[in-house]
C-alpha cells in the first residue's frame, strides 16, 4: 500500500495549533510576560493578520478549558514534530511556552481548592483506629464537621487502599469535604482525591506535581520556617506546620518539634493556607487557631476517640469559638 505523504495537511495542523494556543491566551491574563510569550507564538505560526478575525477576542476562558486546549496543543504539537512539520527550534521555544501556561492555569485552578482546605482536617489511620473499621470512623469524622479528610495507610497494599479510597472519595463529595491522600500520588490520582500530602522525605514537590492531575493540590510538612518557605516557592498548595504539641501519632525518632512560634512565623510569611499538626486537642486548640492556623490537622483526638464523630463536633466548635465564632 502506498503511504500518503502528511505535507499537504500541516497548514491545517498549524491552524489548529494557532487556535488552541489563542484558547490558552484567553485563559491567561496574569502574568502579562506569560500572555505576552502565548501571544508572540501564536503570530509566529498564524501571522498577525489574524488578529482582525479572532473570534475570542474579548472573552475570558476558564482555567480549566484553558487547561484542556494545553493538552491538545502539546498533541498537535507532537505530530507536527513526528512528521517535520515545525521547525526544531519553534518546537521547543513553544513546548516551554505551553509548559510554563500548564503551570500557571493549574495553580489558577487549584486555588479556590486549596482555600477549602480550613476548620478541622482529621486524618484517619487504619493503624490507630482502635480495631474498628477506617470507613467507619471516617464517616464519624465527616458527620462531626470534617472539612479536611486525610487517608493515610502505612501498611496495607496499594490495590486495597484504592478500594478504601473509592469510597471514601464517594463520602467526601457527599458531605463536601476534601479528600487528601498521604504519601503515594499514584494513589491520589488512581482516587481521584483532591490531593496529596507529602513530608520533607517523600517524593520532591515538583516530581510529585509531574504524577498528578493540574487541579489536584499538595500540601508538605515542615518544622521549620526555611523548609516552608522552599514549599512556597516550589508551588506548594497549601503549607503543614508540626509537630505543634508532644504526639503519640508517630514514633519519637520520626517527630521534629515545630512548635507554636514557628507556626506564627509561617503564618505571617506565606500566602498558602496554613495547616497545623501534632498533639492538637480540644483542649489546646485554641492555642493554635491563635497562632494563625487556618486549618487544624488532629489524628487521635479523632481516630482513638470512644465516639469520632462526637469527638469531631467537639472540635469543630472549639476551633470555631477559638476564632469568635
């Protein structure tokens, strides 16, 4: 069979090119330099005279659609590339173009979620649930005001904790919380969570970013003010201060103090939320919520409770008379 020669359809695969990256221009007003560089390599391909006939000129594109004509840019791209239908060097110059668009609209996308991320964040181990079933105290912790659900499982296989997690992702939607998946991103993107948590030994920020959707956030730990400002500046979404008080959810040896003065020092040098974590009770709660918490991460006080969802209503409300409420 004779094969066809692809040269005669590239001006169509630089049309469309052109058009998906005015669809990525449209979702993009800030910064000006990004929409600027969008701008200049969409007139490369197209030429300028097409700027007389643009059909979205004055509409505002959703991040989210603006996400979607990346991905089939970086496609069309791809193929041009295959079949020498763009030059090597533009081909680079606007894969960084579209890299750099992919960044920002999926921050744009993740931070009304990431400002969801307030009140109480229960987190729920299998281990130190008493012998009771995870689910069902997750339930608890949701029916008690949960805002924040974390699923964090050192020791079951991977295939049974996505289990778990379907439905747990099932429960979060229905009582509007978010669902966070601790450590594994394979396994936040298999749940389709919300997001993934990571600690200072976990996968880096930016490789974990790489293995999920753009809209899903990522939250890290840290113990001291220089790692969170490292977090801030790598994208993180929202930002882990502990351990804030002595805890028994982890081994001596794998707890670093935090502490309540750094928690105020984080606090008042990002613009992430900030989630505080470690040995948080109602009791001393209202501590942290004076120290700038906008979240507050217990374990125990929940999990290793005679009654989660009484114990979570109790924090809720002692968290919201801490702030006035």
């Amino acid at each position: 069979m004779e094969l066809v020669s692809p040269q005669p359809i590239f001006p169509d695969y630089r049309t469309a090119l052109g058009a998906l990256l005015r669809t990525v221009e449209a979702a993009i007003t800030q910064p000006i330099g990004l929409a600027y560089d969008v701008r200049s390599l969409r007139h490369t391909l197209q030429g300028e005279e097409e700027e007389e006939r643009d059909p979205l000129r004055g509409w505002r594109v959703s991040p989210a659609q603006g996400l979607e004509a990346v991905a089939s840019a970086m496609r069309v791209l791809a193929l041009l590339e295959a079949w020498g239908g763009i030059d090597a060097g533009l081909a680079e110059r606007a894969r960084k173009v579209l890299g750099r668009a992919e960044a920002r609209l999926g921050a744009d996308l993740r931070r009304p979620i990431a400002q969801r991320v307030r009140g109480l964040y229960v987190i729920v181990d299998p281990a130190q649930c008493r012998g009771r079933d995870p689910l069902q105290v997750a339930e608890g912790a949701l029916k008690g005001g949960a805002q924040v659900l974390q699923w964090r499982d050192k020791q079951a296989e991977k295939g049974t904790q996505l289990q778990a997690l379907t439905t747990l992702r099932e429960m979060c939607t229905r009582y509007g919380a978010l669902l966070v998946v601790n450590d594994h991103a394979d396994l936040a993107l298999a749940a389709e969570a919300d997001g993934l948590h990571i600690g200072q030994l976990d996968l880096p920020l930016p490789q974990a970013r790489q293995v999920l959707r753009p809209q899903q956030i990522i939250g890290r730990s840290h113990a001291l003010l220089e790692e969170a400002l490292a977090s801030q500046a790598q994208g993180a979404d929202y930002i882990a201060v502990g351990a804030i008080f002595g805890t028994t959810s982890k081994a001596p040896e794998r707890t670093r103090h935090a502490g309540l003065e750094t928690l105020r020092k984080v606090k008042q040098a990002v613009q992430a939320p900030v989630v505080a974590i470690g040995g948080i009770t109602a009791a001393n709660v209202a501590q942290v919520v004076s120290a700038g918490a906008d979240a507050v991460a217990v374990l125990s006080a929940v999990c290793g409770a005679e009654d989660p969802e009484r114990a979570t209503r109790e924090l809720v409300e002692a968290v919201r008379t801490a702030r006035g409420g």
